[in-house]
C-alpha cells in the first residue's frame, strides 16, 4: 500500500471523469444558443475543443498535474461559455450557480494547486467581463454590487476547498512516511532476525564440531590407555618383546617413545 499513489490514483480519477463530463456542455450549449436563434457554431466548437484537449490530457499517465490544471480551468471555461450562451434568458443569473458547482467538483482533486487555478480563473473571468462585455455574465449590464457578492461567496468556498485539500494531501503524505518507516523497521527486524538465525546456527554448528572433538579426544584417550594397559599387561608376564608399535594422538607420543625405549633398554639388560 501506498498512500500518494493511491491519492494520485484518486485524482487521475476525477480528472477522468471531468473531462469525460465537459462532452456534455457541447450539446447543452448547442441547444441553448439555436433556442436563442444564435450561431452555435463557434460556442459548440469552443466546448468541444475544451472537451478534447481535457480528455487526452487526462489519459497521459505523466501530466497529472497538467492534466489536472487544464481540465479544471476547462471547466470553468465550459461553465463561462454556458453561461454566455443564457444572455438575454432570465436562467443566467442562475447558472452561475454552476461556477459553485464546478468548484466544487474540481475540490473532490484534493489538490490545491488546482483548486487555485479554477478560483483565479472563474475571478478573471467575471472581472474581466463584467466591465468588458456585461451581458456575457450579467442581464442588464456591469454590476459591482453582484459581482462583489459572488466573489465573496467564490472566495469563501475556495477557501474551505483549499484548506479541505491541504488537509488530505497532508494526511496522505503522513500515511505514506509512516507506512514507509514501518517497512524500514520490518526491513531492519527481519534483517535482525535472520543475523540471529545466522548466529545461532554458526553456534550449533561450533556446538557440534566441539562435541565431535571432545568424543574424538575420549575415544583417543580410551584407545591409548587399552593400548598401554595391554602392554603392561604383556610386560608384567615377562614379554620383554612387547612395543607399542600402534600410531597414537601426537600429545601421548612421548609416553609410547618412552615406554618402548624403557621396554628396550630393559630388555638389553636382561638380555
């Protein structure tokens, strides 16, 4: 599990699901603007432009962020054109409801950067038009008192947006590190356990090989005292011939040379 993948995974989604879902300005936009008895041709292929672009954005895996941006400026690009297209109908006023909406949806991003750009643009947007040409926001001409109002409003829900964004990025980057300390420290018990196991069979096998040699040693002690035993044994019936002539373990060599040399000399002696 990894948390800032499964974020971005979450984000790829949405951004998804955006661009998929500004298709349907084009019909809309069309219909408004043959209701109105306008030409649809350049709105419609402003949407669809915007539509496409934010799609194939969306599909390339390495433009997250990019893909993100343009999709939500788009949105509000989408919205903004709707919204032109209402000029003269008494829903425009309340289409710009659809700005609220759209901010709203870009939020579910949990990316602040992006929640910016859709605020900033939708502010331009109405700032620009509301002296430049009115009517494309507004019926009945320029309007601070409402422009003002809708920008309080704007700001106000980008703001609980922003914050509601940095908390989750937030949250997700402090599960990613504690996730990734947690498979340092297994990494490093495991590692610890398997040094242990390593240790512990180089002892068993220490263990082993000191026990082989006590038993090597204790057979070689209790065939050197047979041998030296059956040479007395010899010696004490007057064999005066008798040698260990066997090979021992090289500390009771001395003790063998001894004790033929000793059997040799007394056997000189008594000729």
């Amino acid at each position: 599990m990894n948390a800032m993948k499964d974020l971005d995974a979450h984000r790829a989604r949405i951004t998804s699901w955006i661009s998929l879902g500004q298709f349907g300005f084009v019909p809309m936009i069309m219909a408004v603007e043959m209701a109105n008895a306008r030409s649809a041709i350049a709105p419609t292929l402003a949407a669809t432009a915007i539509a496409v672009v934010s799609l194939l954005l969306s599909r390339r895996a390495d433009l997250g962020s990019t893909a993100r941006m343009v999709c939500a400026v788009g949105l509000v690009g989408n919205i903004s054109i709707l919204v032109s297209a209402l000029s003269g109908n008494y829903l425009q006023v309340d289409m710009h409801m659809a700005y609220f909406a759209g901010l709203a949806v870009v939020g579910a991003m949990f990316d602040w950067r992006v929640i910016a750009g859709a605020t900033v643009a939708t502010a331009l947007h109405h700032l620009v038009l509301n002296f430049a040409l009115p009517a494309a926001i507004y019926p009945g001409g320029t309007d601070v008192v409402r422009f003002g109002l809708h920008a309080i409003i704007l700001v106000t829900e980008a703001a609980v947006l922003l914050w509601l964004a940095y908390t989750v990025s937030a949250m997700f980057k402090s599960i990613a590190e504690a996730t990734e300390l947690a498979r340092e420290e297994q990494g490093r018990a495991e590692a610890s356990s398997q040094e242990t196991e390593r240790l512990s069979r180089e002892r068993s096998a220490e263990q082993s090989r000191r026990q082989a040699d006590e038993q090597t040693k204790t057979r070689e002690i209790q065939g050197f005292v047979a041998t030296i035993e059956a040479g007395f044994e010899r010696l004490s019936a007057g064999d005066l011939t008798v040698r260990m002539a066997e090979p021992v373990a090289a500390e009771f060599e001395p003790i063998r040379a001894k004790f033929n040399d000793s059997v040799a000399k007394l056997e000189d002696a008594i000729g």
